[in-house]
C-alpha cells in the first residue's frame, strides 16, 4: 500500500467514526426527548408517591 491509499483509509474511518458518532448523538437526543415526554406524560402523583407515606398507615421508622 503506497502512502496515499493509506490516507485514505485513515480518512474514510475517521469519516465514518464522526458519521456515526454524529447519528448516535442525534438518536440518543431524539430518544431522551421521546423519554422524556412519555416519563412526564405517564408520571401520575398515585403512582409516584411511596406506598407507605399514604394516609392510615404509620410510616415506618
């Protein structure tokens, strides 16, 4: 392999390492979002609170 072929595989795997390193920051931006939304959308406050601080039943110590 002359000098010049090995550039250009260096070049092309840097390439395709900020490619995909770019589509993965973008998913997991897309997908925390998406987690977000349904994490708040389906947080209800019966659900939230502990089972023992309800209301008729000591909290244990």
């Amino acid at each position: 392999m002359t000098a010049v072929e090995v550039f250009n595989v260096e070049i092309s795997k840097l390439y395709y390492f900020l490619l995909s390193d770019i589509i993965i920051k973008r998913f997991c931006r897309i997908y925390n979002t998406t987690l977000l939304i349904t994490h708040t959308t389906s947080q209800h406050p019966w659900r939230r609170r502990d089972p023992n601080s309800r209301p008729g039943r000591p909290a244990d110590q």
